[in-house]
C-alpha cells in the first residue's frame, strides 16, 4: 500500500494519517506528547477499534519517555496518568482500554528496575501490539474465505480497511482477501452518515486495491437486498459482548435487521481483542455522543434551521439474533456465541 494509519518513528515520533483530511488530502500528523495522542483520537484523526488500540499503546510509550520521574516509581505514577487521559478519549472502543491495560501490565514488571529498561520495554510493547494487529488481520482475512462465495456481492459499511487497523483491515480485510483470491467480488459501500467514513474512506481505500464497488446511501442497502441481490454483508466492530451483541458504527443495527429480513448473511469481523467477555450483554456498552454539528452541519455549511434538538450517537448495538457469524484470527464463531466467543478465550 501507498499509505499507513499509524507508526513509530525512531526518535520518539508517533505519526499518523489524517483520516479527517481524506480523499482529497494525505496528510501526516507527527505526535510527541500522549495528551496530543488522546486529542487524536477524540476529534477522530484516526478512528477504528484496532487502530485506536495501537495509538493508545503509542500513546502510553511516549508517555514513558515524556515523565520526568527520577525513578521507576515515579514513572509509574505519570502512566497511570496518561492511562487515565487516553481511557477518556473515546468510551466505546474496546481495544482502546484494552491496549492500555496491557501496557500497564507490561510496565508493572518487578523486574523493570531502571527507568531507561522501562522506557525501551514501553517502546518494545506497543510496537508489538501494532506487529500483532497487523498479523491478526491478515489470519482473519484467511479464515473469512469459505464464506465468501465466487462473484459475490457484499455490502459494507463504515471504515474497516487499513486506515482503521495498523494494516490490512478487518471486515474490508475480508473483502480484500476474497479480491487477492480472485473471488470476483463487487462492493456495495455505505456511505455511513454523518462522518461518509464510507463515501470518503472505504471507497477511496477500495480505489487503492482495485475492488469494483458503488457508492450507495445507507437507506439503500434494503432496495438492492431486495431488487438486485446481495451474498453477505460484513462490518467492523468496536466492542463485542459476551453473548454476541455488536457495538459499531452507528446504522449497523438497522443494516442487520434489513439483512435478516432478506435472508442475507450478516458477519462481523473482529479480532479478539474486540471481544470484551467482562460484559455479557450489549446492554452493558457505552454509547459515545458527538458533537451535533457532525448533524447540522455538512463541512463549513448549516444543513438544519437554528435551535433545533439533535442526537448524535455514534454506535449502536446489533443484538446478537441477527448476527450469522463473528469472524476473527481465531476461527469463525457460530451461534450460541457465549459458548463460541468463550472458546476463544480457553
């Protein structure tokens, strides 16, 4: 690929692409303070559960290497810190506390005695947490192909290619997989409102590999199920319950119920550091809030009168009744998902 989502620079450099500034723009962003990292997160410069988890383990080694602690003790105390600062970035995705936690545990080492050993274990971490995204990836890709028919169609919505990962994608890795294995595959895009990460990012992503695909509106996906057939749709996640239950993007919940309706297949792709089984049930996710003028405005432009109410969640929850099946790089998960997700834990 011509591009990547994120990556350590050798002199203490945290670089990401502005996701924010696409099609029409590629442009780097270089980050040296976890604060910076948070804010990056939060106003979306990057954005995708596993790529939000590896700028949190960025963001946790350039707080190693920014505390002024004396000693080992002392840097902790400025990790928790950071820890905390980045855990408020954004509340739903999962790999972003999952990221943390480990590099605090990676940290809490008893036998990191001298801060320059803790620094070099910090840097050494969450490269290695971006290595294994990338690798996961990958693996998924693999073992999404059976389920992927020759000259299929699929519907896709929101971002899950590489700009939402260290490399390869998730649910679009699955797509570009079937495409690297001469599958024939044609892509319906959502568009994905109010952020177009479909209409922007995944149709620009899908230009880079050469993936036929049409732009659609998500209030399209029933009308083409229905008049022009689909094989399967395929989304992302940002965190999965226990039982199955999906947090995504905001639209994915009425995509799967369209889907069920038309006795379409509805997978979910995810590594499993997307599958959080200390929550039981999508009851227990969190759904963030944004800004409303993501809904009020289009650009620099007011779309709506003044004064009005808006609601601007930026999730929903597919419960997991109309989900087929979870893929991850573990194998693929099959209803009763509290007896296959926990597999995969074993």
């Amino acid at each position: 690929m011509s591009y990547f989502t994120i990556a350590w620079l050798d002199d203490g450099v945290v670089c990401m692409i502005d996701q924010r500034k696409l099609p029409h723009e590629t442009i780097y962003n270089d980050y040296t303070d976890y604060r910076e990292v948070a804010t990056a997160i939060r106003d979306m410069v990057i954005r995708g559960a596993p790529a939000i988890g590896a700028a949190a383990g960025y963001g946790m080694a350039l707080a190693s290497l920014q505390s002024e602690g004396e000693n080992v003790a002392a840097v902790r105390v400025d990790l928790a810190t950071a820890a905390d600062t980045l855990r408020q970035a954004r509340p739903t995705a999962v790999n972003l506390f999952w990221a943390v936690d480990r590099m605090l545990a990676r940290l809490d080492d008893p036998r990191l005695t001298d801060v320059a050993g803790l620094r070099e274990a910090a840097v050494a971490e969450a490269k290695a947490i971006a290595a294994e995204d990338a690798a996961i990836n990958r693996q998924l890709g693999q073992n999404a192909l059976d389920l992927v028919p020759e000259n299929a169609t699929a519907i896709h919505h929101c971002n899950t290619g590489t700009l939402a990962t260290v490399d390869y994608g998730t649910a679009l890795g699955v797509i570009r997989a079937a495409h690297e294995a001469g599958k024939n595959i044609n892509v319906l895009v959502d568009e994905t409102r109010p952020r177009l990460q479909g209409g922007r990012l995944t149709a620009w992503e899908l230009q880079q590999l050469g993936v036929p695909f049409k732009v659609i509106a998500d209030g399209a996906s029933g009308y083409y199920m229905r008049t022009q057939g689909v094989d399967f749709c395929v989304v992302g996640a940002d965190r999965i319950a226990a039982n199955g239950d999906t947090a995504n993007k905001i639209g994915t919940y009425n995509l799967a119920v369209v889907a069920h309706e038309n006795g379409v297949p509805f997978y979910v792709a995810a590594p499993t550091s997307t599958i959080d089984m200390g929550t039981s049930s999508g009851d227990g996710i969190e759904i963030e809030e944004r800004p409303s003028t993501e809904i009020t405005h289009a650009g620099d432009w007011q779309i709506t009168p003044d004064g009005i109410e808006v609601g601007n969640p930026a999730f929903d929850v597919t419960p997991a009744k109309y989900v087929t099946a979870i893929i991850t790089e573990k194998g693929v998960a099959y209803p009763p998902f509290t007896e296959s997700l926990a597999r995969f834990f074993v």
